[in-house]
C-alpha cells in the first residue's frame, strides 16, 4: 500500500532535517490519502 511509505514511525529526526506541517482539507469525493498524497 502506496500510503504506508509516507509514514515511518521509528523515524528520528536529526538536527539538520526541516519539519513541516500541512492542514489539507480534500474537496468532496476525494479520499484524504489521496489528498494528501497530492500534497507530498
């Protein structure tokens, strides 16, 4: 499954990486993986 390769959970952040986060809201009818695929 495509979506399970956007989230690693024992993942560690490092000093150097850069954190962002997003607020996706789908439009009707559009799952919100798939909207959130988009946005990755």
């Amino acid at each position: 499954d495509y979506k399970l390769t956007y989230y690693t959970p024992e993942y560690e952040t490092k000093d150097t990486d850069i954190l962002a986060a997003f607020r996706v809201t789908p439009q009707p009818g559009v799952p919100p993986e798939e909207a959130g695929a988009a946005v990755a």
